[in-house]
C-alpha cells in the first residue's frame, strides 16, 4: 500500500512539474512575441506628456482606401471619408494635427480617424460624421505630445503606454511566476521526502 501511495505520489510529482515547465516555456514565448511585436513600438512612442487640447477645425480631409478582403480586385476596394482633426494645446497657439493613436500617422498621415472596412458606406460616413461632432462639442480634452518635440502631431490615446504595456505583460509574468513555483514546491518536497527517507534508513 506504500509503495503504491509512493508511485501515485511520483506521477503527481512529475505532472506538476511537467505543467510548471510547460506554463514557464508558453510564457517565455508570449515574452518574446511582445518583446519583436510590442516592445519596439513602446520605446519608439515618445507621446509621454499629457496636456488638454481644444479642436480648431474638423474636415472630412480625404477620402481613403479600404481593402474589404484579401482580394485586391478593384470592386473590393472600397473608398471612405477619413477625419482630420487640428488642435492646439493649452499653453499654444500652434496648430498641430490629431492622430488617434501612435499607429494612426503610420496608416493614413492625413486622416486623424480612419473608419473600419464596412460594405454599407452609407453607416460609414454616419459613423465619422458622428465622431465629427463629438469633436466640434468638446471644448477641451486630455491629449498627449512629445515634450522634446521630435514629434509635431498631438495623438489622443496612447495605446503603447506604460499602463497598456503593464496589462501586456502581467498575464505572461504571472504564468511564468506560478510555473516556477510550482517547479521549485515540488523539487523542495522531493529534497525533503529524499532527506526524511534517507534519516529513516541511518535510524535503522
């Protein structure tokens, strides 16, 4: 009955290790897929001060394309209207341009609100003409720019932040936290199961 109990003991031993290994080798991955994918793009964010900002003009600047499917064929891509939006900020009077998040001049340096891809245009320009008075009634709101001016335009989320990155990185830290407890719980039981074993055998 022992040596059964010791066995069962054994294999529950071996599976949490397995499983604390398994959840510290996925977390190292999902480190390193934030670290090529995330990580670069926070570093290179330099929107790090906060400030109000106050609209001075909304346009419907351009309109822009948007593939609806992978197919490049001409009837796929569809057309539509793009905010800009220019602000100035509480302590100037230099107009700069508003980018929703840091990725928004990368798409579109035209456009401060690019729409997603919709067949029915017609809800697509209702949507931004929506977010177009949302604008012209805000008389101030909370955006961010780059103290050292190295970046002219004003962007209004950030969305590589030190807040976004935190939420990031806590789901794989802490899969990485609990694997490695579990690893090291079950290595210190067996240190002392093998100890208590060997101080039976010295007593007899």
């Amino acid at each position: 009955m022992g040596k059964k109990l010791f066995m069962a003991q054994k294999r529950g031993e071996t599976r949490a290790v397995c499983l604390g290994i398994g959840m510290i080798i996925c977390s190292v991955m999902m480190f390193f897929l934030l670290g090529v994918t995330t990580l670069p793009k926070y570093i290179k964010s330099v929107w790090s001060a906060e400030s109000t900002c106050t609209v001075v003009k909304t346009t419907f600047k351009e309109r822009t394309n948007c593939i609806h499917n992978s197919h490049t064929k001409p009837e796929n891509i569809l057309k539509y209207p793009c905010l800009e939006v220019l602000v100035n900020l509480n302590f100037s009077e230099d107009v700069f341009m508003l980018y929703h998040t840091e990725e928004s001049s990368e798409w579109n340096n035209k456009c401060s609100y690019i729409p997603e891809c919709m067949e029915n245009h017609t809800e697509v320009s209702i949507h931004v003409q929506e977010i177009q008075e949302i604008f012209n009634k805000s008389s101030a709101f909370p955006c961010y720019f780059d103290p050292k001016g190295r970046q002219k335009n004003i962007i209004l989320i950030r969305k590589f932040g030190p807040q976004k990155m935190i939420s990031y990185f806590f789901w794989p830290t802490s899969m990485f936290t609990v694997g490695l407890c579990m690893v090291i719980i079950v290595k210190v039981s067996q240190y002392f199961t093998m100890v208590s074993m060997q101080a039976s055998k010295g007593n007899t």
